[in-house]
C-alpha cells in the first residue's frame, strides 16, 4: 500500500482527518499490521497542537452521549470530539500549566478532568469538560476551571469514581507515594491522607473492593506498582492508610503499571524495562489476587514480540495493552484462572519494527460505550480503532483471494479478488500518482495520473544597471544560483547573491527550491545549573530524519582543550560518517556538513571520551522531542529507562537544510553595464556584432516602436536606445 495515498487530509466541517476509515483486510490496513481491528481515523500530532503524545482518556457527555477524547501532548491537553469517529474534531488546547514535559496524565471524574504532569510546579489542572458543548468555531484556547497545587510535580494520577477520590502517584511529596485527595466537589479538591510506607509509587488502580477476599469486601482498596513490587494497601480511612501486603517477583526490573480483571480476582501486570535489559519478548504477569495479604504470580504471558510494554486495561473480559512499537495488543481472559491469556487482536501502530525502544504507543482508552478505542502514538497522533465484529477464527479461506487468511477455519464470506494495481478489491489503488517525469513529486509506481502533479515556481526574472560597483541580487532563501543554464552544480545556495564589478554584461541563471534552509533545532544552549562536564562516548543522542538532509553543525561546550571526533550511526550502530576538529575550551561550532538519507535511530554521539563536553542533567527543563524544521528531531538519549529524557547529551544547536530539494526551472537574471559607459560606435569598433537585444528586465526582445532597450555587443559593449520609428 502507497503510504502516500493515505495520509491526505480531509476537512469537514471541522473534523481533521488523516487516513480515512480503512478495515483491517488480509492482515493490513492500509499500511499498518493487524488483526481483528479496524482503523476508522487517524489524526496527526500537528492537527492535534503539535508536540509529542502521551496520556489518554475519555469523556461521555451525560446530556447526549457523545464521546470525546482527552489526549496528553509535551506542551497541553487536547479535546477531540469522536462522536462520529470516522470525523473526529479537534476543538481545542489547554495549554502546560508550567513548562513542557514529556509525561502528562489525565482522568476523569463528574465530568471534569484532572491534569497532572512532571513539568515542575504543574501541580494539577482540572478542566469543566461541559465546556466542550457546543462550540462553533474550533479549535479554541481553553483556559482551566480550578488548580491545585498542594504537589508540584506528579507522574501520574489515579481516580476511584466510585469514591470521589484522586490519589496523585509519584509527586515530589510523601516520597512519591499515595497524595489522597477528596475530589467530591471537583473545583475544590482537598487533601486527606498520604500512604509513603512503600515509597515511590509509579501507577495504581484504586477501587472499591468486591473481589474474593472477604477480609476486605466493602474497603477501598489500592492497587500499586512500585517500580520492584506490586503492593497492595487499604486506604479505606485515607488518615491511617495500611499496607496489606509489598510483593516482589523474580526478575524485576521496574513494575510498571497493570489493571485488575472486573471481578476484582486477578490483576494483569507488567514491567516496562525487562524486555530490554533481559532480551525477552514482551511479558505480561498474572497475579490471583484471592488472598490480598498473600497475592501470587499464577503465570505469564509472552507475546511473539519484543516491544516494552507500557500501559493495559481490562474491559469486557479483553485486555488492552499498548505495548509500544508493537501498536495495540487485545488479549482474551476466559482462561485465565488456568494461567492462560490469548492474543485475540492487534493493531501495529508501528510497522517498521517490534524492537524494545520506546516509540509508538504511549496508551488507549477501550471505556466508550459505542466501542471506539482511542489510541495515543507518541510521535505521529491519536488513532482510533474499533473491533473487527465477533473475535473469531472466522475469515477468508480461498487461497486464490487477495485477502487470503492462513489462520482462519470458517469463511466468511469476506473473500476479494485483486484490483488493477495488484492490491485488494475496494481498496485504494497504490499505482495512482503523479506520472510527469519533471514534477517535483513524480512517482515511479503510478500508472494512473491522479492530478497531484506540481512544479516549484520559478522566479521573477531581475535586471540591474551596474555602474562602478559589485550588485547584489536578492532572491528567497534556498535559491539555486548556476554560473550557466545548464550547470550541473550550483555557485552558490542561499537568498543572495553577489556579482563583482565588471566591465561587461553578465548573466546568472536562478532556480527556487522547496527545501528547508538554516534550520536550527535541539538545545540552543546549555544550562549550566542542572549538569556537568561529562566523559563522552558511554551515552549519546538518538534522531529521526524525515527525507535527505544535510547536517551542517553542532554546537558543544568542551572542559579543555583537545582534538574531538563525533560520529554519525545508524540505528543498527553502523558508522556513517566521523568528523574531526579541533576544540577550545568552552564554546565550539563543531562542523560536519554530512548528508544523512531519512530514517530512524540515528545517533550522534562523541568518538573519545576526552575531553569533556557539557551535559544537561535532570532539572534542566529538558523538552524531548526537539524539532529541527520538518527536516528531523531529536527524540531522546540512549540512557535507559525513562531517564533517557532527562538528560541532554553534548550537542546543541544542530543546523540542518534539505539535501536534496526539488527546483524550479531556471531564469536568467541579468545585469548590465551603465548605458552612459557604453562605446560609442567608431573605426575602433566597427568589428564588433550585435549579440541580442534586451528590454529593461534583461529579457531578449525584438524592439518595437516607443520601446528603450539595450543593445548588447560581442566586444561587452552595451547601448541604450529608445526606438522611435
């Protein structure tokens, strides 16, 4: 499937839409991996407010039903009505409380919602989602209705709605662990207990017990993920909270996040970091929660993927998993008192691997009733999906068939013959594109000319009289100049260009290109209250770049003296390109002027450890991803675990331009010397030949009446005449 076709934008009203609804067919839909689920919309992160996507949530309106959507980004919360989820619309931002900040969690509760993020001081926002009704004219600015700010910076937050409870985790007081808040009257939260006997809590699941174990039917009951335990504690009365049991597992590497089934007897389980530190696929813990004093691990899931995992909800008797790179995983729980979950559905949001890297999903939302579930990718935006029917060995059984299903065992009836471009029936046909040879977007697949077809714009072109000095002529940035018209390199690649005196016309042929030029990104300069001057080649920065560019520079900042190297990798660790340079002490701008095609994983990091380059430490007000232009972005460190966020390796100020642009066809831009110079035609002269005639913007003509022009001859000689006759 042509990618290309599926990322048109479609406006409608006010829905933004990219990627129509596209069902999951034969193991694809459109370009992304899947089983059992469909894809009804995709919206993009800049149609979203830009930044990177984190948290998501849900809202249905009491008063009519409809369902909105509640998705985290670095920088604000965005609202999406998805009533109609094949056109979503996006109605608004509300902005950071402080500053940007990779993590940002939201909940719901009568009707508003909670915003906590770890942008220090952000406290938590708490927005009136009835403000969401109604509006006309989005997207708005939204402003929050309430603030609370008895912590300042939250990992996440947990809400009973059963109680009117919100319990922040992993904030800066109570050593991280349960800050328990009456949320009963939503605008006014207030404060009720604490439990930190267990120190940090990274996420939890809060509810009003009805599970097996009598002792505690009836209590409010919390849940925890303690980055090496799963701790269980009785909140009940949130002034004397008590812990009822702290579990360890073998293996652990950080216990992250997991959701009880509905009958409140097992609780599903995972660990964001041991499939990277243990090489293991992804790995999913089942805990019978029959005893809450004595809980036990009764077994495990594997996935035939290495994604990290990262958060899961039951509902309905299915597991929801946003494992990462590997999209969204379903699992079915019917066995699961014999130990046993069934992958019953995917949806890859990630196709280009499963590798455990933290990319792709950040999480979902499977809780509205119309059964949309909302997916949030960290990079790219929100998509929402929806279950393919019954979940079932049900599919095409015809091996003749384009949509041919070596898994199922009962046709349905589903079978499609191919189309013309060799994709599926009722499919969009990947060979329709551009077909000009010379637009700047012409397609090598397409067949069939779609219209899409479009060429740079050339300039306007320019004239100047040269007198007894150098002319300049200006143009827009990333213009083209050649010394000739059919000049394979150019002279010159900028907005200007400068023509030194001479005696004699001269031309400069000029072409407009559609590529980016001195585009910065990254830190622009080091906080040097939050770091260190740090040995340099154990850790380094990780990049993606979205076509051919040219890296120009960096900037670093070196303890001392030395000759330095940075080397350019690919996400397989193999070396593109090593520059070397000698450094000062202090500031640098580090030149490399390295082509590097597009792709992901990059990494640019130093090729020796001294001497030592400036590091932002945690504290710095670090803001990953960085955007350079449209051109790349730097999306984190190679540190493991979350921290790789919280620090900044070496290199800031990265300059970037397009390799690779496509141009314009070219002009002439002209300039002539000063007619009062001119010769005058004589014996001296008479020798020499009219070479063309010119009007006032250096265009060659054939004069007409009442018209002044300029003769230019083969000696360099100019003469201005006006035509008279």
């Amino acid at each position: 499937m042509n990618m290309r076709l599926l990322c048109f934008c479609f406006l409608f009203s006010y829905s933004l839409v990219c990627v129509a609804q596209t069902p999951c067919v034969n193991g694809m839909a459109g370009p992304y991996p899947c089983e059992n689920i469909n894809l009804l919309a995709f919206v993009g992160n800049e149609e979203l407010g830009g930044g990177s996507m984190n948290d998501i949530w849900g809202w249905v309106d009491p008063l009519d039903s409809a369902e909105y959507v509640i998705i985290g980004r670095s920088s604000g919360a965005s609202f999406i009505d998805i009533t109609d989820p094949v056109n979503p619309i996006y109605l608004g931002n509300l902005p950071t409380e402080t500053s940007n900040s990779t993590w940002r969690d939201i909940k719901v509760y009568n009707n508003h919602a909670f915003i906590v993020s770890e942008a220090s001081g952000h406290g938590m926002q708490i927005f009136d989602l009835t403000n969401l009704r109604d509006i006309e004219s989005p997207p708005l600015l939204f402003e929050e209705a309430a603030h609370y700010s008895g912590w300042g910076r939250a990992h996440n937050l947990v809400i009973n709605e059963s109680s009117g409870r919100a319990y922040g985790v992993g904030t800066d007081t109570f050593s991280g662990g349960l800050h328990i808040l009456d949320i009963s009257d939503p605008l006014n939260p207030v404060a009720i207990g604490d439990f930190s006997e267990d120190g940090y809590t990274h996420d939890a699941q809060v509810v009003n017990y009805s599970g097996p174990d009598t002792n505690y039917q009836g209590r409010e009951i919390a849940f925890a993920c303690n980055e090496n335990t799963v701790t269980v504690v009785d909140v009940t009365d949130p002034d004397d909270a008590a812990l009822i049991s702290s579990n360890g597992y073998a293996g652990s590497s950080y216990t992250h996040q997991g959701w009880l089934t509905e009958d409140h007897r097992y609780f599903i389980s995972n660990d964001e970091l041991d499939e990277q530190y243990d090489g293991i696929n992804t790995t999913s813990f089942i805990w019978d929660m029959m005893d809450l004093s004595a809980p036990e691990i009764i077994g495990t899931f594997v996935s035939s993927t290495q994604a990290i995992d990262h958060n899961l909800y039951t509902h309905n008797g299915l597991v929801y998993q946003s494992n990462y790179r590997a999209g969204l995983r379903i699992l079915d729980t019917e066995n699961i008192a014999n130990a046993s979950l069934e992958e019953v559905g995917y949806f890859d949001v990630y196709p280009a691997n499963n590798s455990a890297q933290f990319n792709g999903t950040w999480s979902n939302y499977p809780y509205f009733p119309s059964g949309v579930i909302a997916v949030s990718h960290i990079e790219e935006g929100l998509f929402l999906l929806g279950l393919a029917g019954e979940l079932s060995d049900l599919g095409c059984t015809d091996p003749e068939a384009c949509n041919y299903d070596s898994t199922a065992i009962e046709d349905n009836g589903s079978c499609l013959g191919f189309n013309i471009c060799g994709g599926c029936e009722n499919e969009a046909l990947f060979c329709i594109g551009c077909t000009d040879l010379s637009a700047c977007n012409y397609n090598l697949e397409a067949t069939i000319d779609d219209g899409t077809c479009f060429l740079i714009e050339a300039p306007t072109p320019q004239t100047i009289v040269q007198e007894d000095e150098a002319v300049v002529f200006q143009n827009g940035p990333g213009t083209f100049w050649y010394d000739s018209s059919t000049a394979l390199d150019p002279i010159s690649i900028g907005d200007s260009l400068v023509m030194s005196y001479e005696s004699f016309p001269q031309t400069v042929w000029v072409a407009n290109s559609d590529g980016e030029w001195d585009v910065t990104g990254g830190e622009e300069e080091p906080d040097f209250n939050n770091g260190q001057y740090h040995d340099n080649n154990g850790y380094w920065l990780l990049f993606d770049v979205y076509e051919a560019v040219i890296l120009e520079s960096v900037e670093v900042y070196a303890e001392e003296s030395a000759v330095h190297s940075i080397i350019i990798i690919d996400t397989d660790g193999t070396v593109l390109a090593e520059v070397f340079q000698a450094l000062d002490a202090g500031f640098n701008e580090f030149s490399l002027d390295v082509e590097i095609p597009a792709g992901e994983g990059y990494g640019l990091r130093s090729g020796n450890e001294s001497p030592f380059l400036w590091r932002d430490a945690p504290y710095a007000d670090l803001n990953f991803p960085y955007a350079i232009g449209s051109l790349a972005s730097i999306v984190s460190s190679t540190v493991s675990s979350e921290n790789q966020y919280n620090y900044y390796y070496f290199f800031y100020n990265w300059r970037l331009h397009s390799a690779d642009p496509c141009l314009s066809s070219r002009v002439e831009f002209n300039v002539l010397i000063d007619p009062s110079n001119t010769v005058e035609i004589n014996s001296e002269n008479v020798n020499r030949e009219l070479v063309k005639i010119v009007d006032q913007l250096g265009r060659e003509i054939q004069p007409s009446k009442g018209q002044v022009v300029f003769y230019i001859y083969s000696d360099g000689t100019a003469e201005k005449k006006f035509i008279a006759e």
